[in-house]
C-alpha cells in the first residue's frame, strides 16, 4: 500500500473481539493506527507491551485497531487468539483476518506491521518489524501535528 492510499474498508473479518468498527467510524474522528499481528509470532508478542503503552499514551488522540493475521493452521483457532489477547492485554479492537480479507486490502505480508493513517483516512506511515517504536512515535507525533 503505498502513502497517501485511502484507508480500505475494513470488511471480511472472522470475527472482531473487543468491539467491531468501521471505516466511518474511523475516518473524521482522528487518525488510526493499525496493528497486524499473529498468535505464532515471537516478535508480536514482544512487541505488544509498547503497543499497549502506545494505545493508551495516545488513547484521546488516536483510534488503535489490531488486526490478527494467521500466518499457519494452527493460527486459526479463535480460542488462542482470544487467550493470546488477554494474555497480553489487547483490550482495542482486533479484527480477525482468518481469511487475509483485510490483509490483502493492505497488500500486507508482515506481522508485526504498523499503518498509521491520518484523519482523513489517508496512509501517512507504514513498518513492519518488532522494534522502531520511535519512529512509529515520530510519525503519529507528526499526523497528529505535535
């Protein structure tokens, strides 16, 4: 997905844990953050207590919305996606891409992987990878004009 591409609709999940949106919901109200990850990646879960601390740092300013992709079978069993979510605290919602609907919207192939989009629905910011957390900072400081 290159910048500046208007956020797809977010249709096709599985299921949504934690409460389900829209691209309406989103688009106007303020800028969003996705976040792809995976029941069976390491680095997800390493990554998720920054995430968290992000969501909620930033929880007045930005809509965060997690996006489970199975990278495998065993992936798919909705049972381990929502113990994985509490486990790790993902109280946002998570739309769940058992059949990569959303994944291919994206054009995503990473977990973990980071779309920062403006207000208007716009793509300001992509990366894929477990650290760079300040550079996500940076990018979402930026959007959100601080």
């Amino acid at each position: 997905m290159k910048l500046r591409t208007p956020m797809p609709e977010i249709t096709g999940a599985t299921e949504w844990i934690n409460g389900e949106v829209t691209r309406e919901d989103l688009v106007g109200d303020k800028p969003t953050l996705f976040h792809f990850w995976s029941v069976s990646c390491g680095m997800c879960k390493e990554a998720m207590p920054q995430v968290n601390e992000f969501r909620d740092d930033y929880s007045d300013e930005l809509n965060v919305i997690a996006v489970h992709m199975p990278r495998s079978e065993k992936d798919l069993d909705l049972d381990q996606v929502k113990e994985v979510a509490e486990e790790h605290g993902i109280t946002q919602p998570i739309f769940v891409d058992s059949e990569h609907k959303l994944t291919d919207a994206f054009e995503n192939q990473y977990v973990p992987a980071y779309y920062v989009f403006d207000a208007e629905g716009n793509l300001r910011h992509f990366q894929a990878g477990g650290s760079g957390m300040k550079m996500l900072t940076k990018r979402v400081n930026r959007v959100l004009g601080k």
